[in-house]
C-alpha cells in the first residue's frame, strides 16, 4: 500500500500540516489509495530513507517522493489518466511562493501558540526553540493582540477574494494542485486551531466549504476545529 508520512500533533489523528493536506487531497483527487502515517517533528530518524528531514514524504512502491511539489509533479507524470491537478499553468508557482511567502507567515504570527499546544509533548521543545529563533521572540509575545491583526489577513486575503467571486475555484472551473495550496493553509489553521479567521460574509467560505466537502469530505471529516 502507499504511504504518506504525515505531521501529527499530540493527539495522532491531528494532522496539520499545509503542505502535507496539499498532498492528501491530491491524492483524493486522483483517486488514489493511501495509508497516512503520523510523524512526530523530532522524528527524524523515521523519514531518514527519503534524505531530507521533512513531511510530506510519499512511498508508492519501490519510488519515495519528498517535497509537496515534486509530489503533485510525481503524481501526474505517473498517473496521467486520473483527473490532472493543473500543474500545467506556469501560475501555479505565483500561488506556491504567494501562499508561503505572504499566507503562511501571516498565519504562523497568529497560530504559533496554538500550534506549540497541539503538538506531542516531546516536540515542544523543539518546536518553542526553532520558532522563536525563527520568529524572534517567545511564542506568546508573537500571537499578542492577535484579534487586531486579523484585518491584516483579512486585507492580504483580497487578490483570493476577488478571483472566488469570478470563479468556482482558483484553478478555474474544477479544483487544481492551486487549491490545494491555498486550502492547505486553511486547513492548517482549522486543524490546530480554534481561533476564526474569516468574517461569516467573507467568499472565501464558501470556496472553503467547499474544500472541506470535496472528495466525499475528506477534509471536513480530519480531526480540527469548527471555524
Ligand atoms: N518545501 C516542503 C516544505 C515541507 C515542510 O516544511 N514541512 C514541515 C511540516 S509543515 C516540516 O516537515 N517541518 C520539519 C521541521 O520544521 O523540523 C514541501 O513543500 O513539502
């Protein structure tokens, strides 16, 4: 069977990690089996075969795929009769680097608290010294006054917004591997999270109910939090 190490929190059926739902829902989208394992940040050792220290990590048979875009990339070389994740439009990088360079960082100063409290005990640690080295300062003082920084996400948000009022979804008429990028940041948050990101009137809701709903809910159904 396929396997897909997966980063779990303290609670193993918490998984959420962006860019290994990236992969989770690719896989869904094409129709394909796989066993999800969970992986703990200190557990190295456990991916060690595939030469790099981070999740997603695909194994499908003899091949093991890491990076969640070499992953998607993997995917369609290897399955091109299942239904494509549009990796075609050289766009799709814009929203890669968008989504991790201007999404996740803005989310991390408002969920990295949530996240140090969800994860496994012997993760902690690890977890509180590479942020704040990352970060700058102690993981409480990053999340302060969390509540009026929301506009900011709010107002980065409006190129998304903008295009899900022309369009079903971002990579157009049907879902593509562009949201899923997106999605995964979404679903990171609802994962670990219970504070609200978006206002109930936002359009974004909708395109991410209906993420959550695709491929028989698979997203709606992962262990997280009612936002
Ligand atoms: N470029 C990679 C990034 C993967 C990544 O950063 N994964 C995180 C989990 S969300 C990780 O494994 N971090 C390990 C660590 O921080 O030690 C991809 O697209 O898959």
């Amino acid at each position: 069977m396929r396997k897909l190490y997966e980063l779990a929190g303290a609670d193993e059926n918490r998984r959420f990690s962006p860019y290994c739902w990236r992969i989770r829902m690719s896989l869904a989208h094409k129709g394909l089996a796989v066993d999800c394992l969970p992986w703990h940040f200190t557990e190295k050792e456990k991916i060690g075969f595939s030469g790099q220290e981070r999740v997603p990590v695909l194994v499908d048979g003899e091949k093991t795929v890491s990076d969640s875009w070499e992953i998607a990339k993997y995917l369609e070389t290897e399955y091109p009769d299942s239904p494509s994740l549009q990796l075609e439009n050289g766009e799709v990088f814009f929203i890669k680097f968008w989504t991790e360079t201007v999404l996740h960082p803005e989310l991390m100063k408002l969920l990295v608290l949530d996240i140090y409290k969800g994860l496994a005990a012997k993760d902690q640690s690890y977890f509180r010294e590479s942020r704040e080295k990352l970060l700058g300062k102690p993981l409480e003082e990053v999340v302060k006054g969390r509540e009026e920084r929301l506009p900011n996400l709010q107002k980065l948000l409006t190129p998304l917004r903008l295009t899900l009022k022309k369009q079903e979804y971002i990579a157009g008429e049907t879902p593509g591997f562009s949201d899923y990028i997106v999605f995964g940041a979404f679903q990171w948050a609802r994962c670990i999270s219970d504070f609200s990101l978006l206002t109930a009137d936002d359009p974004i809701c909708g395109w991410r109910e209906k993420m959550l709903d695709l491929h028989d809910g698979l997203a709606g159904k992962a262990v997280g939090y009612t936002v």
